[in-house]
C-alpha cells in the first residue's frame, strides 16, 4: 500500500508537469506566424500528446478529444512527403482506438478510422525505422479490439501477425518490450475467450506477469497491467478451481485500484471485478466478511460509474446475483427487466446478459417468462447483426443450440400458439431471413418517399454484395495484405448505415412497421394452397403449429410421444443407415447408399408416421376422406430444429396398406412460412423458358451418362410450348451458366454438386470450368424467378450444427429468387434422374406455371412412378427427392 502512495505521488508529480507543459504549448501556439507551418504542426501535435497523456493519467475523455482535435489539425497542415506524417498518422490511430475503447458502444466509426490510419502509417514507414516497431504494435492492439467487439477468426489472425512483426523489430527497450508483451498477454486471452484453449490463458498470464516486471511505478500503464493481471487470474480460477488464483487476484485488483482516482474510465470495472473475487472467496470458504466486502465494493463500483456506461446492465446483473446468495428468496424478474433494458447501446452485450437471466423465471410466472423470450427473440437478429460476416453470423447462432424451438416450447406450453409461431419465424433462419430482407420489395415506400427507397436500395444491394465478397475474401494470403479487413469494415458500416436508414424509415407516418418481422395477421396469409404444417421439438414433447387456408388462428396439435431424446434418436438411426463411403450422383447402376440396416430406416419412417405425421392427418380429417390422387390435398412442412433433417413426406408404416403419408397427402417444405409470402405463380412466356444444364463428363468427377437422356427428355417435353435452352460439355462454363439464368426462368441443373457445410457460400455446382457457388448465383439478384430443379446430390442436406438456418443448396436457390425447388436429401443413382425429370416436366408442361402447389404435386406423381418401379422399400432410391417453395 505504502509502495502504491509513493507511485501516486510521483503521478501527481507527473501531472503537474504535463499540465505546464499544455499551457506552455499553447502559450507558443499563439505567438507563431501564421504561414509557419512547420511549427504549427510540432506545436499540435505536441498539443495532442499532452493531452493524451493526461488522459491516460486521469482518463478523462475531453483530453482525448482534445488529443483528437489538435493532431487533426496537425494533419490537415502536413504535406504527403513530410517524414513526420507516418509518425502522426499512427499516433492518431492510437487515440482514436482508445476513443472507442473508453466509449464501449455499438458504432465503429472511430475504430474504423483508426485501422485506417495505422495502416497507411506502416506503408509509409520503412521497417528500419526506430518508430515503425510502435506502430506495429499499435496496430495489432487495434485488431485485437477488432476480435473482442466483432469475433471474426481473421482478425486474430491479423492481430498475432502484427504482434509477431513488431517482437522481430524490437530494440533492446523495456518500455516498448512492455507494451508489446501486454498486447500480446491480451490478445491471447482473447484467444482463450473464443476457443477455451487453457494454454493460451497460462500464455496470456506469462506475458502479462513479464511486462509488469518490465513497467516501472510511474508508468502510466501499470494500472492496467495490474488490472488486466487480476483478469486473468480470474479466468484461470474459473476454469480450473485453483484457490491461488483468487488469491492472486485479489492482490493484482487491490493495487490497481491504489493507482488510480476513482473518476478513472476503468476504475469501477476494477472494483466491481474485486467484488466478485470476494463473492467467490465467500462461494469457497464460506465466510460471511467475503460476501459484504463483494457487496460492498460492488455497490461502490456502481456508485461511480458514468451514467449510459454499457456495463451498468452487467454489474446490476452481478450485484443481483451475490446479493441472492446474501438473502436467497422468491426471484423478482422486475429487478433483471431494467439492467436489460439499459443496454439498448450494447445488444450483443444485453442479448448475453438476458439470455442468462431467462431461465431463471419460474415457471409460474407466465407473464414475466413470456416477455423474458421476447426480449431475446427481439435481441437475436442484432446479437447476428448485418455488420458481421455471414460465417460469423452462423458461427454465432450455433452457439445458442435450439433457442428458438425453447422459446416457442414455452409459449405453446401457455397456449400462445400464435406467439410461438412469431418467435420461430423471428429466431430461425436469422441470416436466411437477412438476406431475404435486403432484397425485399419496397414499393409503397417508393411511391411514397422515392429518394429514401432510393437510399435504401443502394445500401441494400451493397451491404448484399459486400456478404459475398467478404466470403471471396477468406483466402491463404497473407494477413498483413489486410483484403479481408478492409471488406470487414465496409460491411460494418454498411451494416450501421442500414440500420440507422431502416430507424430513420420507421419514424414516418405510416412506416412503424416498416421491415418488421411478420406478424400472424400476415402469416396465415402464407397458406394458399393448403396447410403448413410447423414442427417444433423441445425436451419432453413435440408440438405442431397449423395454419390453415382461409382460417386467421393458428391450431396446435401435441405430440407427446417424440421427445427431443427420441428425436435425436430418430436422426441418428437415419444417418447410420444412410452412411455410405461414397458422395455424389452416382453412376447408373449404382446403389447412392450402402445400408447398413434397412430395418433401421423403415423404423425411423414408421416412427415418425405414429409420433407425428399420422395424429396432423388425423387432426386435418383426411385420414377419414377417400381421395383419388388427382385431389389429394398438399401440405407443407416446416420443420424446425433438430427435426429440420428428417424426411417426413415419406413417414409410413410399410407394413400395412394405406398408412403412409403419400397415401393421403402432397408433401414440400419450406424454410420459413413467410417466404412462402414472397412469391408469387408466375407462367413461362414466350420471352423467357426453361435452361438445362447437362455435365455428364465433369473434369475430375465420374461420367453420368444419365444426364444426357435426362435434357432430351426436357427438351422434347419443352418444344413448341416454351424456349428451352440447353449448355452441356464444355459449353457449361460458369460465366455462361450465369448469363443464361439471367434469360431463363426455370433452371435445370444435371451434374455433381458440392455442398460446403462450414461455409454456404461456398456451396455449388460442379461445372465445365469450375464451381458455380452460391455467392456468385446471389450476386446477380434474381427476382420473379420460377423453378429450380437441382438434379444433384445432396442439394437439400441441411447442418446439423445450425439446422434453424437453412444452409443448403436448395434453400440458397430460394434465396436467390427461385420460388420453387426440387432437390434431393442425399446422393440419387443416375438411372433414376431421367426417370423423375421426364415425369416431372410432362405434368408442369400442361399449364407451364408453378402455381397451387404444382411442382410438389409433379414430383408426388414422378416419384409414386419411381417406387413402382424400384419397389416401396428401397428407400434409398426415392426418399432422397423433395419440393420446396410454391
């Protein structure tokens, strides 16, 4: 403690002299001539650190600002050529990120900035140089904020490259040693945060504990290193239990906070941090000093804190917390509702903060656990907002496992079927949906506001095309190019931009609802063609959600006997029978699977038949109708979840006559109800038609021969009736496939195709020249479009990672504007491929359009023809084929 005063007096000390030093400073800034440039811009920006070294005395954000301000100035005077411009440049960046830092807000503008400025400082700086070590690692620190805030992997990357530079530019200086050792301490802890690695935290603490044996008492950064030391501790504790480490802890904290006034930016974080090492003292040891020291200093820390801090919600939460473990009792959801409120700054904050609160409701307190899910629901699209990239987003929402089946479980569980159908629609599909939602028709607002649709269109259509150039991005070269950051930061502020237009749009008379999700009054809008069926599985039970023509409820239908065990159960009896050595479509004559049980398969069809598809028929009446299949009705079915991969349009018992699905009913699917609200039947015109697309002989693939019966088929079912247009060999480059889908409505893809399950983008077809992914498909922004039949392997095979979002081929068509796909579960024999297409285009020719269900109703028919001729029970033949969309 003694040692601790002695530091803060020669602070004080220090204070002083920087404060003469401003006053002289400007003093000599007046004097000056005014076309004395040169002493100008030594006079501002010595200005600019004077200032910012107070503020990292004091922590006071005016100095920073003025720090800002005054280099600004100093820049605006500095030609290109000038040697010190580099040395401004970066020094600017490093204000500017500690701008950010201290704001812990949502808008990037100043971190972007300072990225900027840190790498022209580096480009105009030869590695020689005495300074170009700190702005390395400057930059560096920069991006390991970048990670913290964002969590993109490449980022990291970027961090640990830089970091890594500047240890091979260090001289022999311990202040710069320190700073380098610090950085990387944290950038490893932030690696440990992300993929809990225990050997990068026991890095992080050896790095950490090197630079503060480096920082001397007066150093302005020693209270952070304290700090950011006692931080890691912690984490160690946490992971591994380790007394020590609380030990230890404390000790860091405590001297930290000797350091520093209490109006410092981190002091109260520091307090509060304290406290929670005092209430897991308390948790370990049990004694009741702990625990009032905890409250203590955690009600201290909240005293203090600057109104609109991000972190007022998080330390309520935490001071809630020990204070249950003072006086535990009957838990009060209103004390939670305003810390989670508070963080309307900070939603991936506030989502994190309610998403661990929400559990704790009692399930008797139906009102309080009904707006607890709503506020995450509402969260979940800005916890994967449009800012971050789509791997991120994805990588994001698997994190959270089945949130959106939980949260409709427990609004189906109090009757608010109507409520639970809303949260799926809103909590699923969360990136299918955002790119849905930047193509989405704005007409009204367009005849009512052109320059604001305008302005939106622009910043729509960019922010889309920004998602898949930021996939292009993710390539081997080296980090320090910096292509994929400069893509990430345009695709972040394209992201604020948007969502600050979409705010703006939504406060104009009749605008409230303005893209928001779709409400039921809408959604039941969706079945024009029969009933969709909305499958949900959580614990216990499974449920149906209805929605039915012409009827504004939603009905339910419980089904009690498919838990989420059994589910999971049903999904691997499946797969085990399905695993097959081989990928692809296969040659003719060759089976697409290598059972190893059928049993098990017609065990998961019969399973599913009984548990859940059997009681909807049942429910719907059809069951009790005796229809011929020219009027079999036509249902489609959403699964949701862990159900998304189970094939319930073949659900029977294939032991006794008329008890299986396609007996009484035409099934598709769809991803979502509301996009089956985004298309409309639309009929092929003589000025547009049918592509096919044949690669019987693709460069590095089996031949499928099939394919080359399979178009004939096609085109004689075309002619005369619709243009039909046909790229096969090496006509079907992806350039040329491209162009053609532009001209065509319909689209018919016959090769091997490729699904990418880490990256759907990636996804695509195996063409003449190459791959014909999703992004470049999604580039050219296809609207009105009709059918796409993919007649490959596997373009329907979801992830069972995030099964709510859709990452498949057939949903990516979808989303590009397609409005009925034909798609396959996994790998189909090629002798089998012309058979269903030539069945599928005789009927769709007889009227041309897709709409009343037509395509699922063609392909019901084409396969009822394939297991006539293959036998009901080889299900590895005809199961595999599926209808999505209209």
């Amino acid at each position: 403690m003694v040692k601790g005063r002695k530091s803060l007096n020669k602070m004080e000390d220090s204070l002083k002299e920087i404060e003469e030093d401003i006053q002289y400073l400007l003093h000599a800034l007046t004097s000056i001539e005014d076309d004395d440039s040169d002493s100008s811009v030594s006079l501002l920006a010595a200005l600019g650190s004077s200032h910012e070294l107070r503020f990292d005395l004091l922590g006071t954000l005016e100095d920073l600002q003025e720090a800002i301000e005054f280099r600004s100035k100093a820049l605006a005077l500095t030609p290109e050529d000038d040697q010190e411009l580099s040395y401004l440049l970066a020094a600017q960046g490093v204000s500017l990120t500690k701008r950010f830092e201290s704001q812990e807000t949502e808008e990037s503008e100043h971190f972007d900035h300072a990225i900027k400025y840190g790498c022209i400082s580096i480009l105009l700086i030869p590695n020689s140089h005495s300074k170009s070590l700190l702005d390395v690692v400057n930059l560096g620190s920069k991006y390991r904020y970048m990670l913290r805030d964002r969590g993109e992997p490449e980022d990291l990357k970027v961090a640990i490259e830089y970091q890594r530079h500047a240890l091979d530019l260090a001289p022999d200086d311990h202040e710069i040693e320190a700073k380098w050792l610090s950085n990387i301490g944290i950038t490893y802890k932030d690696l440990y945060r992300r993929l809990g690695g225990i050997e990068d935290l026991e890095k992080s603490i050896e790095c950490e504990t090197r630079a503060l044996a480096l920082t001397p008492d007066i150093d302005p950064n020693l209270f952070l290193r304290l700090a950011n030391l006692g931080i890691s501790h912690s984490c160690r504790y946490v992971r591994l239990g380790n007394l020590a480490d609380l030990e230890n802890a404390k000790e860091y904290y405590s001297k930290a906070l000797t350091l520093a006034r209490d109006d410092h930016p981190h002091y109260p974080i520091t307090l509060a941090n304290l406290g929670l090492v005092h209430k897991s003292l308390f948790e370990c040891q049990g004694r009741l000093e702990n625990l009032d020291e905890a409250i203590k200093l955690q009600t201290q820390a909240l005293g203090i804190i600057p109104d609109g801090h991000p972190n007022i919600p998080l330390q309520h939460y935490a001071l809630l917390n020990t204070f249950l473990l003072r006086n535990p009792g009957p838990f009060n959801y209103s004390d939670y509702r305003l810390a989670a409120r508070a963080l309307a700054q900070a939603p991936r904050a506030r989502f994190r903060h309610t998403l661990r609160l929400v559990r704790m409701v009692p399930d008797d307190n139906a009102e309080d656990r009904l707006e607890a899910y709503q506020a995450i629901v509402d969260l979940l699209p800005q916890f994967a907002g449009f800012g971050l990239t789509t791997y991120r987003r994805h990588d994001d929402l698997a994190t959270l496992g089945a949130l959106a089946s939980e949260a409709a479980s427990v609004a189906i569980g109090y009757s608010k079927y109507a409520l639970a159908l809303e949260w799926l629609e809103q909590a699923r599909c969360v990136v299918w949906n955002q790119n849905f939602v930047l193509r989405a028709p704005i007409d009204e607002l367009k005849s009512t506001y052109p320059d604001v649709a305008s302005k939106l269109q622009d910043i729509s259509s960019r922010l889309h095309a920004a998602d898949f150039q930021e996939s292009e991005s993710q390539t081997g070269a080296s980090v320090l190019d910096m292509p994929h950051d400069q893509i990430s930061q345009e695709h972040r502020r394209l992201g604020i931009e948007y969502n600050k237009l979409v705010t703006q749009i939504r406060m104009l008379p009749g605008f409230s609802d303005f893209l928001r999700p779709t409400k039921v009054q809408e959604l039941v809008r969706a079945a024009r063609y029969g009933p969709i069926v909305v499958l949900n599985c959580h614990k216990d039970q499974s449920d149906a959600l209805l929605v039915l023509p012409g009827e504004s409820t939603i009905k339910h239908v419980p089904l009690p006997g498919f838990t989420e065990d059994k589910a999971r159960q049903t999904r691997c009896e499946m797969e085990k029978s399905l695993r097959s050595k081989e990928r692809g479509r296969q040659p003719i004559k060759r089976r697409p699977i290598v059972p190893e049980g059928e049993e098990d398969f017609e065990w998961v069809l019969t399973t599913l038949w009984y548990d859940i598809v059997r009681p909807i028929l049942q429910f719907l009446g059809y069951m009790q109708s005796d229809l011929s299949q020219g009027n079999i009705p036509h249902i489609t079915w959403c699964p949701t979840g862990i159900l998304s991969s189970l094939p319930f349009h073949a659900a029977g018992d294939y032991n006794r006559n008329r008890e299986k699905v396609f007996d009484y009913v035409v099934s598709s699917y769809t991803p979502t109800v509301t996009s089956l609200l985004a298309y409309n039947p639309k009929s092929l015109g003589s000025d547009s038609g049918v592509l096919a697309i044949g690669q019987g002989d693709t460069p590095g693939h089996s031949p499928l021969p099939g394919t080359i019966e399979e178009l004939a088929s096609i085109k004689a079912h075309t002619q005369g009736k619709v243009k039909y247009s046909q790229f096969v060999g090496d006509q079907a480059t992806t350039g040329a496939v491209l162009d053609a889908m532009e001209q065509h409505d319909w689209v018919h893809l016959a090769c091997h195709a490729h699904q990418n399950i880490r990256d759907p983008l990636w996804s695509g077809f195996f063409l003449h020249d190459g791959t014909l992914d999703l992004s470049s498909i999604n580039k050219r922004l296809f609207k009105n479009k009709g059918l796409a039949f993919l007649s490959a392997c596997q373009t329907a095979t979801g992830d069972e990672e995030v099964p709510d979002e859709a990452v498949h081929l057939a949903s990516g068509l979808l989303m590009a504007g397609y409005s009925s796909v034909i798609a396959t579960l996994w790998s189909i024999v090629d002798d089998d491929a012309p058979f269903v297409a030539d069945r599928v285009y005789n009927e769709l020719m007889e009227g041309g359009t897709l709409g009343n269900g037509k395509a699922g109703k063609a392909l019901h028919s084409a396969v009822a023809a394939l297991r006539t001729e293959v036998g009901e029970r080889e299900f590895g033949r005809w199961v595999p084929y599926i209808h999505l969309g209209l």
